[in-house]
C-alpha cells in the first residue's frame, strides 16, 4: 500500500482538444436508430431507457446533436411512410380504423422516442431553433399521413360520410370519430381547420340547405318548427361528442341560416298554419318553439313582432268598429278584456315574458281603443254594470284583477276626460238609487283612478261620497229633532254639492201635499243648521216606495221614480185623469211626463195604470185610470226610469259638447302656464308643450289651441312679436 | 316710441321741443338723416311743404265752420259740409288717412283736440291749403310703411266705441276700400267667404294678420304654409278657396261667382 513513489496529483486544464472517436458518433446513433425502430416495432419492452438516454445525451454532449437530429428526422419519415402505405391498402371501414391505431401506435412511439430524446430536446434545439421532438414528430405524421394524396381527401370524405349516415339516422362508431378528430385536433387548428371544419360546414350547409327546402314544401309550419329544433339539437350534441367545442357555434350559425333565417318569412305567412293560426288557436307550445328558433337569427323577433301587431291591430280595429258589438257595451269590453288576457298569455307562456312584445300589445290596443270614440263610455258602463251587479259572490281578490283590468284599459284612452265625464253621470245614478253593491269595490276604483291621474281627477268623485255620507247624519238628526214625524211617511233626503256632481237643470214638479209638508220641514230644519246655503229639490231624480191596493185587493209595494209617485199619488182622488190634467197637477216636463206615464201604463208586468186608448204612445188626449187588474208574481214591483244605459245620439251629441267646452279653459291654461314661463315662444313649440302637457288627460287638437291663442291676444294674455308673427309674446 | 333705443328718444324729444313737430315728424327727420340731430333739422326745414306753425286763429275758425251747434266736437253734418268744401265723397279713402293724421278714436266724429292735431300735422290752416294737401296724402296710401299704419288705424277707428272687434260689415266695407288701393286679388272671395261661413265680428289680430297674408302670400297660395300661425280664420279662408276650386293645384283661377 505505501507506495514509495509519491505521486502529486495535478489536474491540468486539457491542452488539447479531445476528440472523440468519429466511430462513436456512429455507433452511438445506430443504438439509437434501432431503439426507434423496435418501438416502432412494438418491441420497446426489451429496451434500456438508462442506455438509450445516456446515448442520446452524449451524442449532444459531444456536439453530435446534428447528425443525432437528423438521424431522428430520416428514421421517423422512414417508418411514417411505410405506415401510411399500410392504411392506404385498408379497405372501407378499416380505413379509420387502421388510421387510428397507427396514430395511436406513433403517439406512443413518439412519447417514447421524447423522453429519450430529451436532453436533446432541451438544450440543442432551443440553441438551434429547431422545432420541438413532439411537435416534430406531430409535423411529419401530419405531412407523410394526413396529407399525403392518396390519405388526405379520402379521410375527409369519409368523415363526411359518417357524418352525413348520422344524419340520415344510422348509428356510428363515435368513439372512433372522436378519436380522429382529437388526432386533427392535436395537429393543430389549422389542420382541424383546413382538414376538417371548413368542408364539414359547407357540406352541412348544403344538406340543410336542401332538407330545410323538402321539409318546407311538406310540413306545416308547427311540424317544420319541430324538426328544425330537432336538427339544431343533434348538431349540438354532435360537436359535444366528437367535435371541437368551437364548431358549435359555426355549425349552429349553419342550421340557423339554412333552416330558419332563409325560410323566416314563408314560415310566419304560411297559410293555415303560420304564425297568425298559431295566435289565433293559442298554440303556446309551437309559439314557444317559433320564439326560441327566431330567437338565434337576426330581425328573427322583429318580425314575429311585427306581423304579431299588424295582426293585433287589425283584430282589435273590427272589434272595435263592429256595429254589432257597440251595441251592447258591457259585451263591447268584455271582448276587449278576453283579448288582452289571451296575449298577456301568449306573451308569458310562448314569448318568455319579453318587454319589446310586452310594448308592442299595448301599442296596439292604445291604437284600436281609440278608433272607436264611444270607447270611454263604454268602459265606464262596464264599470258601472259590473258595480252593480255583477261582483255579487266574487271574492275580494276577483274583484281586484277586475278593476286593475279595467284600469289597463283605461290607460290605454286617449280622451280621458270623457271617461272621466261618463263615469261621474253613472256614478251619480248609482249612488242615488242605492244600487252600489260594493262600496269597498267603488272606493277602491276611485284610489286607483287617483293613483293613475292624479288628485284633481277624483276629487269631485270622493266629494260624491262624502256628500252621500253626510246626508245619512243629516238624516238621522232630522228624525231626532222631529220625533213626532215617525209614523208618516218616510223621507230619505240626499244632499249634493253642486260641484262634485253632474250638473242638471233644476227643475221641480208639485208634490203631493204630505210629501210637500214634510220637504219643507226639512228644509227649514237643514237651513237652521246650515246658513247660507240654498237647497233645490231634484223631483227629477229621486225615487218612492209606496204601497198600493188595487181593485181586487191585492197589495203591492211599488218602487218608482218621484215623478212617478206624483202622477199615482193623484189617483187617490180621482178615478180618471187626463194627461192634460195630470201635466197641470204635476207640472213635470212633457217628455218626461211622458215616458213616466209610459212605463207605468204601456209596459207589460208593470201595468198600474191603465190607458185609453191602448195605443203605445202617449198623446195628449189619453185617458188614465188605475188599473184594478193589475197582477204581478211579485209583492214589491220596481217601475224605476233610472238606470245607466247607453245614451241616445242626441245625449252623446251633449255630453260631447260639453267635454269640448271643458277642454276650452284647460287649454287655455296650459297655453298661459306655458307662456307665463318661457315669455317668447313661437308657434309650433307652444302647440308641442301644450300637447305634451294635456296628453294625461286628452289629446288636444291644433287648430283648438290656435283658436285659444288668439282668444288671449284678444283678451290681451299675449301678442305677437312685431318682429316674427309667428313668435309670441306673455304680457304680464 | 317704445321701441327706440334710450339715445333716440332724447333725440326725438329734442327734435320735437325745438320745432314743435309732431312725433311722426321727428322720427321721420331723424331716419332720413340718420339719427343726426343736425341732418334732421335741415331735413326739416327743407321741406318746403310742411310748415311747423299754423295759424292757431285761422284753425279756430276752421273749427267752429264744421263743429256741430251743441257739442264742442264736428259730427256727421260738419263732416259731410267739410267734405263738400274739400270736393271729396264722404267715402273717399282720403277721409281716412286725414282721420289718421287726426289720430282720431272713432269715425264720423271728430273732437276739437284731433282737428287741431291732425291740421297741424299736416301744416293746413285753410281751405285751400287743405285742398292743396289732398294730393299728397293719396300719395301716401302708395307708402308700404304708412299704409301698415294706415289700415292698422283704420280698425280702432272704424269699431264701435266700446267694442273690442269690428262689426263684419263695416269690415268689409273697409277692406274694400282699402284694398282698392293696395290691388289684393282674393278680397272680393274674402268678403264672399266671411258673409257665408263667419258671419261674426272681426277681431284686431285678424284683422292685423289678413293685412301680412295678403302682402306675403302670393293668391295662387304656393308659398301658404299651414303651421304658419296665421289665424284661424285665415286657415279656413285657405281651405275655403281649395274646396270651391278658386285654388286648383296651385293655380288661381279667378272664377267670380256673379
């Protein structure tokens, strides 16, 4: 062990360059070469990674990494052209199915030939630039496989194929698909691209192109919706099974154009089946379908939407301009309610609820409700009817919707203040004959009148009942000043304020004498509690229920109008009267003495008078009596004139006079209201303003407003500029 | 006198303190010189037929020729003989244009106070100096500016006392008086149209606008604007004049109904 001779270990740098052995560059790369091989061979097994690696990495350690690239380039092209010799032979089916597992085969391969190639791949290619070994390995698959001529348009076409045998309803190896196209994938979206996508939507373009032509000669448009749903379905789960998630959306856009956008117009006008039949039959299901289809194209909604109004606007015109319908009112809005709920319906169940279809129905009814001018009278003798009567045994959530219903509509006039006009006189009537049968109903509408339009529009309407109520207390302290009057006859007195209700001609007639007494008691006792005030009976509007013994005896009680309680009440001390003498006891108006005399006389059930001549007018030489075969099955028999109707043309004629009257001092108002704030103005502003702030409440017309502005200039309000005659001036 | 600057109404008041013009005066003096006080006075003087002194005397007795015996004013009777002295018809036009040099309130009455302002105005303090005047204030019918004037005056004048329009028939009297002058091709179809289809008083903004309608807009009605804020009377007399075919596409036809 001790070495006599004492070495001093020196390390000296290398002198010289060492040179390797140039043989070992070869063998080394032929241990390397076979390594390839045998993977492709399928031999791997036998292989020492350790080896392989430590060969590989010396080769690049020893500036071999060219010859080892390159090496690795011939080897690969070599083995991929004999694979892809070998799908070429694969007849039919075999063809994917060899492509796949080679690919597979060279996937495996490659990540082999990587991991033993990778100091390489770390150190020599970054410093050259040279493409990656996996990537290159994907490259040379790519350009010796896929695109070689005799694979390239083959693979595509049976692709295409197989796509099209899935279409046409056979069923396919997805899997293998999915297989292949990841194999496209990974070769890059362009290859994807290029090799595939492209072509695969123009073909698919072309079928549907085609189907969508066959279907549309044959279906209807119902069926034609469902199938092109069913495609764009299957499109979609096509791609999630074997195709690149990007396709969906290009390949949807190719259903749609091709299904849907092209044939838009010919499936909404189609005859008996296309969108108006859907609307009319209430087709919720295939309106649905046709909303979400329309939905994914272009101006697809706006022309449901579209042909949806026209169609609406036109129901709506005839609804509202037949002359049959007009001529029963409550039926008149009836219609209009069931309508607007059906689409309300169509709307929330097909058209998810959308605002724009939302904006487009009440577009629609605010033009139709407005092209019949009765329409506000209308509506308020709805009211009036279902206030009535009609609300007897409905819950109070019933009643709501009703009203919030009516109110819709109501929002849709455009001439409110007529409404507003109308639904006062049958207001009016309700209260004084007592025929309100829901208090709380009517009282609810007048909150949501106000809500709508504002205070001053229900203050005189809230006045109406207050006076109602008032009246009640004034009543009972009447009878509690006055006890000795409980055994006569009974007097129910409602006192108006003469603003809040509608106006009528005073007028009287002569009471009978006990009713005369006790009304003039009344009066002394209201006018010693309430000073400067003055009371005018309305014989014009009241009733009396009076009790009657005809000439077999039996008893009735009769319900009647006050004019009416007059004229009988002189039957009880005479047995004939002539009309003359009865207008000269009474002193109520002719016409209508008249129609009293009329229904009391001439109408069949309510016969208590008997007439002669038994003609059906009454004329001014007729004869009265009491009718002593009067019958009826009924104890009390109600003979009253005063129920709201629909008003004759004379009456329209006057109450719609009267709005226009009303309007007057309202525009000119707004004009000085204007006017006082902006001083100068010129002439089509101050139309503009003046529309834009009476809108709430009507529509004014231009040539109104003009004739008020040169009301004011002459009552001096305003002038005009003596520079500019179309600008005026506010003259304080 | 509103309208002007504060600079020119010292002037017109200086103006009209130094020569005893009237305000007419003055602001004429003063725009035909520019608003120099210098110019204007020469301008003044220069016009050899407006005298600024009359004889106050002479004016007295002028006066009390046609003032009526029991009141201090000249009615219908003075009117008429001062008419018949001047050669003139009553219901000659130029009647009206001294009643406007006379500012006078009401036609057939004239008090002491517009004889004397209007003759003065016109430097007339005789009769044959009033003859003499005659043909000068025809002349001013011709002036666009003074014709505005004129026939805006001429409705204060001819209404009624108390009264805020003109009686339809005095209007139309009037309107064809002056429209002879001014030679407006639809007045006779306005008359016809107001007797058929108005049939009430006119009111001063009517009776003011009708004067723009026919100085602006042409009879055959091409450049009528419908939103022209032109009164409402005046937009029917349009529609009248289209349905009775006196307007046919723009064209006026003038089919005078007999």
């Amino acid at each position: 062990m001790s070495n006599q001779k004492k070495r001093s270990f020196q390390i000296e740098a290398f002198k010289h360059r060492v040179v390797v052995d140039p043989k070992y560059a070869e063998r080394t790369w032929k241990i390397i070469e076979h390594a390839i091989h045998e993977i492709y061979n399928h031999n791997a097994s036998g292989l020492s990674f350790e080896e392989l690696y430590r060969n590989a990495y010396n080769m690049v350690l020893h500036k071999f990494g060219d010859k080892l690239y390159s090496g690795l380039v011939t080897t690969m092209s070599a083995h991929l052209k004999e694979i892809s010799k070998s799908i070429e032979v694969a007849q039919g089916a075999l063809f994917l199915e060899e492509l796949n597992r080679k690919w597979n085969d060279h996937h495996k391969a490659l990540q082999m030939i990587r991991d033993i190639l990778m100091y390489m791949d770390r150190t020599y290619i970054p410093n050259t630039r040279k493409t990656p070994v996996h990537e290159l390995g994907l490259n040379l698959w790519r350009d010796y496989i896929i695109h070689s001529g005799k694979i390239q348009s083959r693979l595509l076409s049976t692709l295409l194929e197989l796509v099209h045998k899935e279409r046409t309803g056979e069923v396919i190896d997805r899997g293998l698909m999915r297989n292949i196209i990841k194999m496209l994938m990974d070769l890059g979206s362009s290859v994807y691209q290029e090799d595939f996508e492209k072509p695969f939507l123009e073909v698919s373009a072309e079928f549907y192109k085609v189907e969508s032509q066959k279907f549309i000669e044959c279906c209807d448009c119902g069926d034609y919706l469902k199938k092109a749903e069913i495609r764009l379905n299957e499109e979609i789960e096509r791609v999630a099974h074997y195709l690149d998630v990007k396709s969906e959306a290009k390949i949807t856009n190719v259903v749609e154009k091709e299904m849907i956008a092209n044939h838009m117009t010919r499936l909404v006008h189609m005859e008996n089946s296309g969108l108006v039949n859907m609307l009319l039959d209430d087709k919720y299901e295939d309106l649905g379908k046709m909303y979400n289809l329309f939905k994914r194209v272009p101006n697809g909604l706006s022309m449901i939407r579209d042909v949806m109004t026209s169609h609406l606007r036109e129901t709506g015109k005839q609804l509202v301009t037949d002359v049959e319908s007009s001529k029963d009112p409550v039926e008149f809005v009836q219609r209009l309610l069931d309508e607007r709920d059906k689409y309300d319906k169509i709307i929330c169940q097909a058209f998810s609820n959308s605002k724009t279809f939302q904006n487009a129905l009440n577009s629609s009814f605010e033009y139709f409700i407005n092209l019949n001018s009765r329409s506000p009278e209308f509506i308020s003798l709805f009211v009036d009817d279902k206030l009535r009567k009609g609300l007897k045994g409905v819950t109070e959530e019933d009643v709501e919707i009703i009203l919030d219903k009516v109110m819709m509509l109501f929002r849709y006039l455009r001439e409110k203040d007529v409404f507003e006009k109308y639904y006062k006189q049958h207001l009016a009537k309700r209260l004084l004959s007592g025929k309100t049968v829901c208090d709380d109903a009517e009282r609810s509408l007048i909150v949501k009148l106000k809500t709508e339009c504002g205070y001053q529009f229900t203050s005189k309407l809230e006045g109406m009942f207050t006076d109602m109520k008032t009246s009640e207390d004034t009543m009972q302290g009447f009878y509690a000043n006055h006890p000795e009057l409980a055994d006569g006859p009974t007097l129910v007195v409602q006192v108006l304020t003469t603003g809040s209700w509608p106006t009528q001609a005073t007028v009287t007639c002569n009471l009978p004498t006990e009713m005369a007494t006790l009304c003039e008691k009344f009066r002394s006792h209201y006018l010693g509690t309430h000073t400067g005030r003055r009371l005018s009976w309305q014989t014009n509007m009241g009733t009396a229920d009076i009790k009657a013994t005809f000439g077999k005896g039996q008893k009735h009680e009769l319900n009647v109008s006050t004019y009416q309680m007059c004229v009988l009440m002189l039957f009880n001390n005479y047995d004939m009267l002539s009309y003359k003498e009865i207008e000269q006891a009474t002193e109520i108006p002719t016409s209508d003495l008249k129609r009293c005399l009329q229904s009391m006389a001439c109408v069949k059930g309510k016969n208590v008078l008997r007439k002669e001549p038994m003609s059906k007018d009454i004329g001014t030489d007729d004869a009265f009596f009491v009718n002593d075969k009067f019958t009826s099955k009924f104890y009390k028999v109600k003979i009253g004139t005063v129920v709201a109707q629909k008003e004759s043309e004379p009456e329209k004629l006057e109450t719609r006079q009267r709005v226009e009257e009303d309007r007057k001092p309202q525009i000119e108002a707004a004009v000085v209201r204007i006017m006082k704030s902006r001083r100068v103005l010129d002439h089509n502003n101050v139309i503009a303003e003046v529309t834009k702030q009476l809108q709430s409440r009507f529509l004014a017309n231009p040539t109104e407003i003009k004739k008020r502005i040169e009301s004011l200039i002459e009552r001096e309000f305003l002038e005009r500029d003596s520079a500019d005659r179309k600008v005026y001036r506010y003259l304080a | 006198m509103h309208k002007l600057g504060r600079g020119h109404r010292d002037k017109v008041q200086q103006f009209m303190t130094i020569t005893g013009a009237s305000e007419k005066i003055a602001l004429q003096a003063l725009k035909a010189s520019d608003w120099h006080l210098e110019g204007a006075f020469d301008f003044f003087y220069s016009q050899p037929h407006i005298k600024s002194y009359t004889d106050t005397t002479r004016l007295e007795e002028l006066y009390n020729r046609y003032k009526d015996p029991y009141t201090d004013m000249i009615l219908v009777d003075g009117i008429t003989l001062l008419c018949n002295d001047l050669q003139v018809d009553p219901q000659d036009i130029v009647m009206l244009v001294v009643s406007w040099h006379m500012k006078a309130s009401t036609m057939c009455e004239y008090s002491k106070e517009e004889f004397f302002i209007g003759l003065q105005a016109l430097g007339i303090d005789s009769l044959e100096k009033f003859r003499e005047r005659i043909p000068f204030m025809r002349s001013e019918l011709k002036d666009e500016q003074k014709f505005h004037e004129i026939y805006n005056f001429a409705f204060g004048w001819a209404k009624e006392k108390g009264q805020k329009s003109l009686a339809l028939d005095t209007a139309i009297g009037m309107w064809q008086l002056l429209f002879a002058e001014k030679q407006w091709p639809l007045v006779d179809h306005w008359c016809q149209f107001l007797q058929a289809r108005h049939n009430k008083a006119i009111s001063r903004d009517t009776w003011s606008q009708l004067l723009e309608f026919a100085r602006t807009i042409d009879p055959a009605l091409s450049n009528y604007d419908a939103e022209g804020a032109w009164p409402y009377l005046i937009d029917e007399f349009v529609e009248y004049l289209n349905e009775n075919g006196i307007i046919q596409n723009g064209q006026f036809s003038d089919r005078s109904q007999k």
